[in-house]
C-alpha cells in the first residue's frame, strides 16, 4: 500500500474520531469551568442562585406573617 494511501486512510480515520473527541473535550471544558466558578463564587463569597431564592420565600413569608399581625392589631376590638 502506497504512503499517501495510508496517510489517507489515517487521516480519514481521524476526522471520523473527531466528533466523539470533541464532545469529550467539550464536556471536560465545561466541568471544569463549572468548578472554577464554583471556586469563585465561593472565594467572592457570592450566594448561589438557590441560596437567593431559598432567602426571598424567607423573606416573603416573614412580610405576609407581619402583615397578619399588622391585621389583628388594626382589627376593632369587641
């Protein structure tokens, strides 16, 4: 078999493989930036998405027991 016929068929064999490289890569990227800003939200002491919603139904709730209260103490009494 000729070089350049192997040379072909390597090369053919490569860009065949490419895809499936790629997307591995591509998964590696993104877990490792996912943990690099992980790392940094945590190093700037930022809160998470989860964090800041858990904390606004806190506060909501808190807001709607006040103005329960709020509600009794305006209420006439008998």
């Amino acid at each position: 078999m000729p070089a350049s016929s192997r040379i072909s068929e390597a090369i053919e064999e490569l860009l065949g493989e490419l895809p499936a490289r790629v997307r591995g890569s591509r998964a590696r990227v993104g877990e490792q930036t996912v943990g690099l800003l992980r790392g940094l939200v945590e190093e700037l002491d930022l809160v998470t998405r989860e964090e800041f919603d858990e904390l606004e139904l806190r506060v909501a709730q808190v807001e709607h027991r006040l103005r329960m209260l709020e509600q009794q103490l305006d209420a006439p009494r008998p």
